[in-house]
C-alpha cells in the first residue's frame, strides 16, 4: 500500500500547519492491471470507471471501507491486480494505491466486486 505523492505532501503541509487540506467530498476507486505507482497513473484498466467508495471511521492505525464496491458490465476482459483512491470521478487528484488481495480475472460483461478495503498508517 501506498499514499501517493499528492497526498504525502497534502499531510505533511496540513499536519505541520503550513496549509489545511480540505478533504474531499467523495472518494472514488480505479482498478488497475499493475502497480500504479506513487501518482496512480500506472497501468490502469481498460474499464476505466471509478466508484464511490464509503469508509467507517478510523481505527488502530486503520480505516475499512464500509460497504461492498461494484463495477457491472466491465468493458474488457483483463487482470485486476491493483487499485487507487481519487478526490473525483474523473481527473482530480491519486491518494493512495495497493495490490487488491488476490489478481481478478474478469471477462467483459462480468461484474466485479470489491468487498472491504483497509487502509493502514505504519
């Protein structure tokens, strides 16, 4: 798992008063077929789509996504490996990435779920 560039300078500006980060209204999530790197631009899938996806409130170190992610009717038949979180649904700015637990197979038409998402600080 990874916090992107964005984010990383976004915390550090806001944790140590130089800047407040607004945080964003809505949060999205992209697949992707490989590591996307630290901007999350990296080997993003064909479906190219992002959806909403909701969070209970942190924990230990740690926040869950709340509620099971969907993506119906994929467009193209690919290898989910990875995912990133973004401030829009399309453009805006990567937050944060990591590998999904196993690589998905999908076929087009298929539909794809994720069911928790855990975000951790170390």
């Amino acid at each position: 798992m990874s916090i992107s560039n964005y984010a990383e300078l976004k915390i550090l500006d806001h944790t140590t008063g130089r800047a407040s980060w607004t945080a964003p209204s809505t949060v999205y999530l992209k697949l992707h077929t490989g590591d996307p790197g630290e901007d999350c631009t990296a080997n993003a899938a064909a479906n190219t789509s992002r959806q909403s996806v909701a969070f209970s409130a942190a924990s230990s170190g740690s926040i869950v996504s709340s509620a099971t992610v969907s993506w119906t009717s994929v467009s193209t038949t690919e290898t989910y490996s990875y995912w990133s979180l973004w401030d829009a649904s399309t453009a805006g700015n990567p937050l944060w990435s990591g590998a999904l637990s196993a690589s998905a197979a999908v076929t087009a038409g298929d539909t794809f779920q994720i069911t928790s998402l855990t975000l951790s600080l170390d």
